[in-house]
C-alpha cells in the first residue's frame, strides 16, 4: 500500500532551514498563489525567490543564475572557513 504525503511548499521549506545540511541551498518558489500576501508569506518561509505562473522565461533563468551564483558564494566562504572536508 503506498502512502501519500501531502506538505506545502512552506513545509518543505521549514524542514529544509531546520537541516543543517540544507539550510544554505537557495530553494526558488514557483505558485500560481501570487496575492501579495502569499508572496510575503513565501519569502518569510525562506524562499531565495518566489516566482508566480505564468512562467516569465526570463525572469525564472535570472533567478536561476542567482541561485547558483549563491551556491558558489557559500562553497567558496564555508571551504575558505574549513567547513567543507
């Protein structure tokens, strides 16, 4: 019997920050809620970037580049700090 597990992208997001071994990974939000509260909501959660649908090409590949652009930033600060082995 396969059981479903159902969390919101802002739960994943939480167990996501509570991890040590992923709380740096820049995590890009992609709804079709696009209120502003629930924009708000997303960034609180710790989302790098909150995209809405329609998808603007874009605007997804920049966010993209600054997500990786990020990742570099912090493999570069946690080797300089000893932290990655």
């Amino acid at each position: 019997m396969d059981i479903i597990c159902r969390i919101s992208g802002i739960e994943a997001m939480k167990i996501l920050r509570e991890d040590p071994a992923t709380t740096h990974i820049p995590v890009i939000a992609l709804s079709a809620n696009a209120m502003p509260r629930d924009i708000e909501k997303g960034m609180e959660a710790g989302f790098f970037r909150y995209l809405t649908k329609p998808i603007k090409v874009n605007e997804f590949l920049n966010a993209l580049d600054e997500a990786l652009k990020f990742s570099d930033m912090w493999l570069v600060s946690s080797n300089e700090l000893g932290q990655i082995r």
